[in-house]
C-alpha cells in the first residue's frame, strides 16, 4: 500500500475543528493547485472555488446554517460553485447560442467537475494530516449564498468544503457491503442490493454513531419522503441553469 491510498482508506469526516489552527499560504495554495488538477468535462473545469475569508461573511454563513456549526470553526472554509458563467464568456467570444445552458445535462457537468475538483482538494488536505468535512447542506440557503456571494447568472453554489486541525479522534465509519456498491457487467438484482442493505443497517447499529438518530434504511425513508431543499428548482431556474428541463427537444 502507497501514501495515496492509505489516505483513501483512512479517510474520516470531521465536525469539531480547533479553532486556533490556521494553514499556512503555501498550503492553502498547495491544496488549490490540487484541486484545479482535477478533470473535467472537455478541460472545461465548471467551477469556482471561493475561499471564506471575510469573518463576517463565513459568521452569516454559519448562522444561518446551525446544523454545521464546523463552518465557523475550521481553518479554511470552500465554497464550490457549479459555473456555467466562465463558459459563456467563451461562447460569447465566439459568437456562440449558448442555447444548451439550461439543459439536466449541464447541470450533470457543472456538479461532476466541482465534486471532482472537491474531492481532490480533501484527499490533499488529509494527506497533509488535516481534517475535512463536506458541507452539502448549504443548499438549504443558497438563495441567500447566490446573493450574499454575488453569483451571476449561470452559477450555483453545491456545497462547501471545511478543513483544518481536528479536535477530537473519530472512528473509521464501516462502508456499504460491496454487493451494494459494486458489481460486474450489469446493475445488481434487489434481492441482493435488500440483504445488503439489511446487513449494513446492522454494523451501523453496532457502531452506534452518536449523531445518527434513526436505523440506516429509515434515515433514507424519511429523508426521500419529502424534498429536501424546496426553492433550488426555482432558484436554478432564475440563474439559467434549470430553463429547458426536458431538453431542447422537449419544449
């Protein structure tokens, strides 16, 4: 086993983060560098970091999102932004329609290479022994963020990356049964993908993660039950992104 895949295999998420910790320039600039290495659709690269460095502003944040208290308390605080924006830009240079912003599949693109470049930049950071923890609940106020942040048309803002010092020692959480992740050829059949997941249910149970408040398969029964951030459909639409759901074809 390599450096590379150790850090894979070890990796954890962290919500408690000292406060006081702070990453030098070099790494800060280390760890950008790691991220934009990242590949993307056509070279593309459909994202935007935007470093958190105002106090203020990451307070706002944190604020108006209370289940991720961390936003306030890690070293660096990343925003990654799906941007179709920079592309316009291109088309525009090149007298192009840019017709085909508002399809599903720029939106598959957009989230792809800013989840790519995300990962990139978490295995980098843990690799030099800080902690990471995605923030994906900033959808519930990206309303406010594309404001607060200034996004222009074509832009969304998918989730935030916290990493810093870890203050506390968290366990290596147990994964799904390979049956459930992989498989060869075709999609696994239900019978198998169920006593998977029955199976899983019962380790995580064992493990007893603290925050955990219902059994694995209930957590997604309830969670499924209801949609989870209500105003992006609009929100998505307004900035361009969400303007010909069906298709070009499909109107």
């Amino acid at each position: 086993m390599n450096a590379v895949i150790d850090t894979l295999l070890n990796h954890r998420t962290y919500r408690e983060f000292d406060p006081t910790a702070a990453l030098s320039a070099e790494e800060v600039s280390l760890l950008l560098a790691a991220a934009c290495q990242a590949p993307s659709w056509m070279n593309g690269q459909h994202y935007t970091i935007l470093r958190i460095t105002d106090g203020e502003l990451r307070g706002r944040i944190a604020a108006a999102q209370p289940a991720n208290p961390q936003i306030a308390t890690c070293a660096e605080y990343w925003l990654f932004i799906g941007d179709a924006h920079k592309a316009e830009l291109a088309s525009r240079a090149y007298a192009g329609s840019f017709a085909a912003v508002g399809t599903v599949d720029t939106l598959i693109t957009l989230t792809t290479d800013a989840a790519l470049a995300a990962q990139n930049a978490a295995t980098a950071a843990e690799s030099l022994g800080y902690a990471t923890c995605f923030t994906g609940g900033i959808r519930l106020i990206a309303p406010q963020l594309t404001e607060w942040l200034a996004l222009p048309p074509h832009t969304f803002p998918l989730f935030g990356l916290c990493i810093g010092k870890p203050a506390v020692t968290m366990r290596l959480k147990p994964r799904l049964p390979r049956a459930a992740a992989v498989a060869e050829n075709r999609y696994p059949d239900d019978d198998t993908l169920a006593a998977a997941l029955a199976e899983y249910e019962r380790v995580m149970s064992d493990f007893g993660e603290a925050r955990e408040k219902f059994p694995y398969r209930e957590k997604f029964a309830r969670y499924y039950s209801r949609e989870y951030a209500p105003a992006n459909a609009a929100l998505l639409k307004r900035q361009g992104l969400l303007t010909h759901p069906d298709g070009l074809d499909g109107e």
